[in-house]
C-alpha cells in the first residue's frame, strides 16, 4: 500500500475544525448548524460572544446540549439530539422558522458535505444509488442564509477527493458555498476557484493539490485575512 497524506501530515480532528469554524463566527449572528459535525461548532463559541442558534424544526435561541439527567425529552433539535434553550429563547411555528431559513434572516448556515465544486456547488444529501430521497431542510438552509460554509474532510474513506471541479453527486443548491474549514486546510470559494488561506503544519501547497481534484490556490496576502461579510453571498436580501 502506497503512502498517503496522513502518515506524514497531522489533520484536524473534527473537535478541532469545529473550534476552527467558530474562531470566524461574528458576535450577534443568527447561525443555523447542520445536522451531525456541524453541531460541534456550537461547543466551541466563548460564553462571552452572542451568537444566536437557531433549528430548523422550531427552536431560536438553542443552547447547548444538556447533562443526560437534565434532559428535557421533547425538547430536541432538527436532528435529534437532546437540546437547551437560553434564556430569551423561544419555541416557533415549524412555518416561522422556514421563513427565517427562506428569508435571507440567517447570517450563517454551517453544513456537512459529501462534494463542493470549485464553483460553490454543493451535494451533502445524498450519493446516488437505492437510498430513498430525503434532502429535507438543507435546500432551504443552503439558498436562504446569507453565508453558507462546510466542515467537512478533503477525502473519501476510500481517498477520493470531495473537492470537484464539478459534482457528481445529486446537488442540494448551486453556487452556495462561500467557505470550506476541512481537516487539512481552510479554503475559501471565489470567483476564480478554490483559494487556501490556511494550511495545517507541515502541508505545502503542492501536498494539498494532489489531494484536491480541482485547481487550487494560495491566497495572496491580501485574501489571507478573514473579512467579515466578504464572504456572503451576494444573491441574499
């Protein structure tokens, strides 16, 4: 078996991208995290920054996840998971919250995905075969919030690269994705393709583009520094 990326480069653990993602989270935002590694992310917000999460299945102002003996059983988010609610939250018509997500009201939407095109394309519903359709609230969350990133790995279980010059799994919105926080690299995507603005200790450029299918970049000095609201989409109201 040939050598691989991860016998001589350390990746970020999904504890540690998520941490990442929210380094970048500006105070006051409304943010919607998808379902699975995404909901990290809010584990790693400082108590000092307000940041209001909201779930698609009727929450606003959700707080972290309880301790198993403070659980409240009907009280979960869109995926599930036993939930809290901060003081000043509150619990909205299933219809109120789609409004939120459709309307352009969410500054953020953090979302797994199984492919990003180097267009913003993004397919995280599905990857084809028998499996029954179920693309659910994603849609929604990726075409109405104002700023759509992706925590995800660069590659397959079988080494294949997620970042394509074109997906070829079924997509879940078109031109959506403004930023990429992976376990080897934080990718931003431009009008000109993928662009690295950070890499992980000990990845070159040319380490990352033989893992990554499409053409990629380094920022200039210039693109290195995180802009907050640069990165939004310029099609949200």
């Amino acid at each position: 078996m040939g050598h691989t990326i991860a016998d001589t480069i350390k990746p970020r653990s999904r504890n540690e991208i998520a941490r990442r993602v929210a380094r970048d989270i500006g105070e006051g935002w409304c943010v919607n995290l998808g379902i699975g590694i995404p909901t990290l992310v809010a584990n790693h917000v400082p108590g000092s920054r307000e940041v209001i999460f909201h779930s698609e299945n009727g929450i606003l102002g959700m707080g972290p996840a309880p301790a198993p003996a403070a659980r409240d059983t009907w009280l979960v988010n869109a995926g599930k998971q036993y939930v809290t609610l901060l003081e000043g939250g509150s619990y909205i018509h299933h219809a109120d919250s789609f409004a939120i997500a459709r309307g352009g009201r969410l500054d953020l939407c953090v979302l797994g995905a199984y492919q990003v095109a180097c267009n913003g394309d993004l397919a995280n519903w599905t990857m084809g075969g028998d499996a029954a359709p179920a693309v659910g609230g994603a849609m929604d969350l990726a075409v109405g919030a104002r700023r759509v990133w992706t925590l995800m790995s660069l590659l397959t279980k079988s080494g294949e690269s997620k970042l394509k010059r074109a997906c070829t799994f079924p997509l879940t919105a078109r031109q959506c994705v403004s930023r990429i926080y992976a376990d080897y690299a934080v990718i931003d995507v431009t009008e000109d393709g993928f662009v690295a603005t950070e890499l992980v200790p000990g990845l070159s450029l040319e380490m990352l583009q033989d893992i990554v299918e499409a053409p990629i970049r380094l920022a200039r000095p210039a693109e290195e520094r995180f802009q907050p609201g640069s990165e939004e989409k310029s099609t949200s109201s």
